[in-house]
C-alpha cells in the first residue's frame, strides 16, 4: 500500500542539511523517541542487530552496550558522518544505504531489527516488513518508533531549521494505525506490543512503538 505523500524537499538532501546541528538543538521527538527505545529494549536478548535509520547514532551507542553486534543504516552520509564520530564501539558497522530498495543482508542474519523516526520517509510500508521478516531469525523482533499517525493528520512533520533560520520540511508519507499493524500481519509477523508515548507538553500522543515477533 502507498500512503499519501506530503511535498518537501528529498530526504537525503534535507537529512545531509540536518545533520549539523541535529543533536544540537531542542527536539522532543528525538528525545522521547530514544526514551522509547530504551525503556522497550532493556528486556529484549539479542546479539545481531540490524539498525534502519541510525542517523547521528542517537541510539547506536546504546544499542552496541546492549547487545552484541550493530549493523547501522542511514540514506544520509553526512548523518553517517556525525554517527561514526558519537558511536565509534568495535562493535558496530556502518552503512549507507537506501533501505526502500532490497536490502543487501543475508535472510535470517539478526536477531532485532530497530527502525526509528523512518517510515514517514517511505511510501511502501509492505516492502520494508517484507525485508525485516527476511532478514530477521526465527523468534526475532522488529522495533518500530514512529511520529503517531494522530500527529500527522494534525499536519507534523520532519523538518529542519536552515542556515537562514528557514523551516525547510523534508518529504514525508502519512500512514495510518491500521496500514502499520496490518501491513506487518501480511509477512506473518506477531504484534507483540503497542504503546504511545507523550512528551510533558503534548496534549495528544507524539510517538506510536511497535514491536513485531517473526514466528
């Protein structure tokens, strides 16, 4: 299923501008998203882990003290860039890839899959469970942490500030409740948990989590 697309500039363009002062200034996405990250994984066992959209390694670090090995993506080199520096473990590799097309993994390679503040980026939600279901072992989970579909319909959406101090939106899809449970349903995967997540400001759900079970 392709969900409608809101106009802004291509991700990689707008994430390659972000990138330099992305940690750097007040974001309550960010911040809850790796809340939500952490809090849903502290529990979860898992030694190869695969994550989609690592960005500036705002979880990576984590992620490689948690578990055993991290396999990071991100489209955007200049993300990268900032990542290799913040998250430089043994235990982590780095990639530029971009994951709307088949992935470059062996099937049944990791053990997790993380996927955080992405998929409003991509139009094929059906693809991206498709490779995840692939990829993962039996007994393997998939993490998704996603701006809530409440929150795009209210018209949010990933941007960035400019040098010239300029709201520069980035490309993004809007995908419903349903289309992320049931498109997961269709590769066989078990939702396993569901939880929204509020900042100390919000009046309505920020971030929408997911975790999936590959039988």
């Amino acid at each position: 299923m392709t969900s409608k697309q809101r106009p802004g500039v291509d991700v990689k363009t707008g994430y390659d501008a972000w990138a330099r002062n992305y940690d750097d200034m007040d974001n309550a996405t960010r911040d809850l998203d790796a809340t939500a990250l952490r809090q849903t994984l502290a529990s979860v066992s898992a030694n190869d882990v695969l994550e989609l959209g690592c960005g500036t390694g705002k979880n990576t670090a984590w992620l490689a003290n948690q578990f055993g090995h991290v396999t990071a993506v991100d489209f955007s080199a200049s993300m990268l860039n900032v990542a290799r520096q913040k998250a430089s473990a043994k235990n982590i590799s780095f990639y530029q890839y971009d994951i709307s097309k088949p992935w470059p993994a062996d099937s049944t390679k990791f053990d997790l899959v993380t996927c955080n503040l992405v998929l409003e980026h991509i139009a094929d939600l059906h693809f991206i469970y498709k490779e995840a279901e692939r990829v993962l072992r039996p007994g393997g989970q998939l993490f998704l942490c996603e701006l809530h579909p409440y929150r795009q319909l209210k018209g949010g959406q990933a941007q960035y500030v400019s040098r010239t101090g300029d709201s520069i939106p980035i490309a993004t899809y809007v995908h419903s409740f349903a289309e992320f449970i049931n498109e997961a349903l269709a590769v066989d995967l078990v939702v396993s948990g569901v939880k929204e997540w509020h900042a100390p400001s919000d009046d309505m759900p920020r971030l929408l989590s997911l975790l999936f079970v590959k039988r």
